[in-house]
C-alpha cells in the first residue's frame, strides 16, 4: 500500500510540474517552434555520441565485474545497458532502469548481492567524476550566474564529490553494514564486501572510463544548445550538467518528467537562455539520452524475446 501511495505521489509531482511549466511558465507554441529550428547535424552527432556512451558504460561495468572475478561478456553487458534505458522510459526516476540492469545481470551470475553492488558502484563513479569536473568548473563559471545562486551550487557539487568519495573510496559503508543489524544481514554483508573489495584500481580504471563518458554527456548538452542556436561557455556546460544528471536520480517523479524540464529552465535562465528554449533543450536531451537509446534496447528486447522463444519451441 506504501508503495502504491508513493508511485501515486511521483505521478502527482510529475504531472503537477509539467502543468505548471506549459502554463504558467513556457509558451507551449514557442517551444515547439524552438525545437522545430534545430539544426539537425549537431543532434546526429550527439546521437552517435550516446550510443558510443553506453558501450563505454558497460566497458566500465565489466572492469568493476571482473575486479570481483564475475565475468560477463561486453556483448551482454551492452544488451542489458540497452535493456535498462528502455525500461527507463516506464519505471520511476531516471535509475530505474538500473534496477532492471540489476536484475539480468544477477540472473546471468547467480550473484545477487553482488551484482546490486557493482551496477550501484558503476553508476555512482559517473555521478561522481561529473561532480569533480562541475567543481573544477565553478570558478570560471562565477560571473555568468547570480551571486545568490553560487553556494547553494557550490555546496552541492562539493557535497557531492565529498559524499562520492566517502562512499566508495573509504570503509565507511561496510563498518556501517557490520554495525547496524537488518534483516537479510547475509546479504547485505556479501553486498557490502562487493563494494569494498572492488579495490583502487578497478575504481581507478573505471572513473577514467567516466571521465570519458563525462565529457561525452557535457558534450551532448552543448551540441543541443549549438543546435538551437545558443552559445555559451563550455564551462557552463561543465557545472550544469552534473546538476541535472543528480536530478534525474531523485526519486519524486516518473522518469524524471517535470524535475529535467524544471531543472533545464532553473539553471539556464540564469545565462540569459529562455524558459522556453531551456525546455525545447531538455526535451532534446530526453530525446537523445533515454529515448533513442531506449528504442534500441526496445528492439533488442523483441529480437531476444523472438530468438529465446524459438529456441524454447525447438526444445518441444
């Protein structure tokens, strides 16, 4: 019943924000006429970028596999990300996909405990290392913001690098684990050595792998704005993007619906971009980042499906 409730109240949050920014605050009209002047080259490229992105994502997920001895093929690897970002189109917050990942890959290795760890780990090192790059960025990024803006980000990208390293470079989520008795305790302890036996340089090697598909999704959110029309400094691009990545893993809305387009018109009016061209660019980027890549995980669902029921008919 909990859970009914609380799915209900991610609807009413989704549904409440998307009324409030087509009618209170965009002109829906104008948002689609932005969208319908984009100029198609640099949105190609972003596309061929994050189909790039997800091999590079479940490269990282293999290096964070292997380092506990759980091989998996890249193929498969590649499938199950596909998987993900289609069931992402459905499932609630932009990490519900994530669990669906969980998921196959537990059924493919037996290692359930393990592999919720490991998919955790690899999507918290990309959070992580857009979180250090938005960092490196905030000083250069100072005078194209108002000054009452600058702590509240500030103290979320340093909270953000701060908490990223305490939780994954540290035993602090382990000793915690052996201190606090839960059901499952089993588990939850296999789940907890997963995290911590990952060692230095598999975390190593994968935050260099996110620091690649970082620059990719920093890229991916400045081609959209190169194909509206709008141009602004890349440091922009670089203190923006973790913000809205970390927005779309609240767990408040379906999908992210209302909280992207919400977060888009926050922080890109404050570089003088329009609330209906910050809504066209965060439409765009759902477009791209979610629902491309999960239409290509929606037909390699049907052709596994078709294929696992053939071979399942030839065993009859």
């Amino acid at each position: 019943m909990k859970k009914i409730a609380f799915n209900l109240l991610k609807i009413i949050v989704s549904a409440g924000l998307i009324i409030y920014i087509l009618f209170f605050q965009v002109n829906i009209s104008e948002v689609w006429a932005v969208m319908a002047s984009a100029n198609l080259g640099p949105l190609l490229v972003g596309a061929a970028v994050m189909i790039g992105g997800v091999i590079l994502r479940s490269v990282r997920w293999q290096v964070l596999l292997q380092a506990l001895e759980i091989n998996v093929p890249l193929p498969r690897l590649v499938y199950f990300y596909f998987l993900g970002s289609f069931f992402n189109l459905f499932l609630p917050t932009g990490m519900g996909g994530d669990a669906v990942k969980m998921a196959k890959l537990a059924q493919e290795t037996g290692q359930v405990p393990e592999s919720i760890g490991v998919t955790l780990v690899e999507r918290a090192t990309g959070l992580w290392v857009l979180f250090i790059l938005a960092l490196l960025a905030l000083p250069f990024s100072s005078s194209y913001m108002p000054p009452d803006w600058m702590p509240l980000i500030t103290a979320v990208t340093v909270g953000g690098v701060i908490g990223g390293f305490v939780v994954m470079w540290t035993p602090l989520v382990p000793w915690l684990g052996s201190k606090i008795r839960l059901p499952g305790q089993a588990s939850l302890e296999r789940f907890y050595r997963s995290i911590s036996q990952l060692g230095w340089r598999a975390l190593g090697l994968a935050s260099l792998i996110s620091l690649a598909f970082d620059l990719l999704l920093i890229w991916l959110v400045q081609l959209i704005a190169v194909s509206l029309g709008i141009n602004l400094p890349w440091s922009v691009f670089f203190l923006f993007t973790p913000i809205i990545s970390f927005s779309l893993t609240l767990p408040i809305s379906i999908g992210g619906l209302g909280v992207r387009e919400q977060t888009y018109i926050l922080l890109f009016q404050t570089v003088n971009v329009s609330a209906e061209a910050a809504t066209a660019m965060s439409l765009l980027y759902y477009l791209l980042n979610a629902v491309l890549i999960g239409l290509i995980g929606g037909v390699l669902y049907m052709i596994d499906s078709v294929r696992s029921a053939r071979t399942a008919g030839n065993r009859i």
